[in-house]
C-alpha cells in the first residue's frame, strides 16, 4: 500500500466524522469542528530554563503528527502537557475545543482519554500480558472483566502478539513489551495517542514491528502524536513534522516538504545530519 492511502484514509474518517457532527444540526457535540487539540502561545519553564517557547500548533483529528527535533528542546515536555502531565505556564491548551481544566477529576478524565506509550515499556512485571491490558478498563472505566478480557485478545491480535496473553512481560522480547504497552493503552479506547521515542530503546529488527502496529494505528485513523527519529516512519505513516528546537516550533509540513524543501536553516541542518548519519 502506498505511503498515501493511509493518511487518506484517515483523513477520510476523520472528515465522515467533522460531517456527522456538522450534520447534527445546533446540537453539536461541544469541539465539533476544532481540532482535537489546540496549544496558542504555550509557554513553560523548568526554573530559569524555558523549555516551551510560545508554542502554537493544533492536532486535527485523525491526523498523525511527528514531532521532531534536537535533544532537549522540549519534545518530552511538550507530550506531557498535552496529556496534563505538566501544567503549562501560559497560554492556552484545548482538548476538544475545551481550555484543559488542572482540577483533579477533569485531569483524570482527560488522562483516562490519551493513551502514552514511553521508551521505557512500564509494564507491570507481575502481571501477565493480559492482566496488563485488562487492568485499565476494568478498575479505571468499570468494563467487566469479561469484556475487558474479550477486547484484550483482540488488541493482541492486532499488534500482533495473540499468543502471549499469559506470558509475563520479562518472557518477551522488547519489541513484543512495546506492542504490549500499546495495545493497553488502547484498551482505554484513548481519542489520542502519544508516543514518545518508542522504538528507542529497542534493538534494530524490534523496531519494525512496533513501527508497522502504529503505520496501521495512523492507517485506522487514530489521532496520534509521535516523538520519534525514526524518519522513515514519518515520511510513510505521517501527515505533518513538526520541528521544534529550543522550546519553538521552527516549522512544519507535510514530510516531503520538509524532507526537500526544508525553509529554516535549523531544519535543513536536522534533515542532513538525520539523512546521513
Ligand atoms: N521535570 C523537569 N525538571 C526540570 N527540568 C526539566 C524537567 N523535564 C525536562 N526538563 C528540561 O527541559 C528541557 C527539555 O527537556 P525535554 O525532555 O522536553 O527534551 P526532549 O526534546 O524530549 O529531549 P530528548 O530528545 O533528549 O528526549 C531540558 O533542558 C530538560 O533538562
Ligand atoms: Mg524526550
């Protein structure tokens, strides 16, 4: 399948969606119509350190966007506020067209809606495969365990790894772990996925199995935002890289613009050095 079906595809689901919405008349679902989530002039500081510089930047539903960038210019930070991990220090963040509420109930509820997948797998080493996946939908979204053991042999099967459910984490390969830790954060039924380096800590052939359960995920028309140095990955399953250095998106574009016609000096520099080293 070529590099535009998937992105078309997602597009498609997520404009039948923007439709049905529209189509509901004054009743609209509040954030119908705007993106899933909107930073406008996002700062934030670590003490005398800022690490976000006005961030502006919008994720559409359905869309799959890299984020991209040197070591340390906030690309971990700027996940963790997305999903209430940090607080920003000004400026505005959306979810669902709403301003992002600090207090505790809405922050799990926001929580409970973005699924994040790290570098580091953090799965429960006493638990099976399965009890992982089953643990978040049944204590944290009151699924039965039943259903909540059914859609887990279903997650499974979709990234791959049916044959694990009651292996335990240390049984599997990193790459296996990595699925695992996807496909809970799936069970969640999350509305966005973050993924920060997570193929990173992976020995060389892993990665192109985690990579290709996501390729599908973007495919599928998951809205997902993903740090990563994997180009290869952005330029096939993504609509949009988003450079960002020193705290500052320095620009973005669809992965063939900027792969070749890279405007800042700081991309072209990020592209050569990622392109041939
Ligand atoms: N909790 C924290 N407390 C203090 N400083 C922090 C904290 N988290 C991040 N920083 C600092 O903020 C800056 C950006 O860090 P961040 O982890 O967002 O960068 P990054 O782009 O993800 O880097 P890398 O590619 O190495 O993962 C760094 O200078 C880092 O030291
Ligand atoms: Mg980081």
């Amino acid at each position: 399948m070529g590099p535009s079906n998937g992105t078309d595809a997602a597009r498609a689901d997520s404009e039948a969606g923007a439709e049905m919405a529209a189509e509901s008349g004054g009743a609209e679902p509040a954030g119908a119509g705007v993106a899933l989530v909107g930073l406008r002039e996002v700062s934030k500081s670590f003490g005398e350190n800022l690490v976000l510089n006005r961030i502006d930047l919008e994720i559409e539903r359905g869309a799959a966007v890299v984020i991209a960038g040197p070591s340390g210019s906030g690309k971990s930070t700027l996940l963790r506020c997305i999903n209430g991990l940090e607080s920003v220090d000004s400026g505005e963040l959306r979810f669902e067209g709403r301003p992002v509420d600090y207090s505790g109930k809405a922050l799990s509820r926001l929580r409970a809606e973005i699924g994040m997948v790290f570098q580091q797998f953090n799965l429960f080493p006493h638990m099976t495969v399965r009890d992982n996946i089953v643990l978040g939908p049944v204590k944290g979204k009151g699924v039965s365990r039943e259903d909540a053991r059914r859609r887990a042999r279903e997650l499974l099967e979709r990234v791959g790894i049916p044959e694990k459910e009651d292996e335990f984490p240390a049984d599997l390969s990193g790459g296996q772990q990595q699925r695992v830790a996807i496909a809970r954060a799936l069970a969640m039924d999350p509305k966005l996925m973050l993924f920060d380096e997570p193929t990173s800590a992976l020995d060389p052939e892993m990665i192109r199995e985690v990579l290709d359960v996501m390729r599908d995920l973007a495919r599928d028309g998951m809205t997902m935002v993903v740090v990563t140095h994997e180009m290869g990955f952005a330029r096939e399953a993504c609509d949009r890289i988003v450079f960002i250095d020193a705290g500052q998106i320095v620009e973005q574009g669809p992965p063939d613009e900027f792969f070749h016609e890279a405007k800042s000096t700081r991309a072209k520099e990020f592209v050569d050095k990622i392109i041939h080293h």
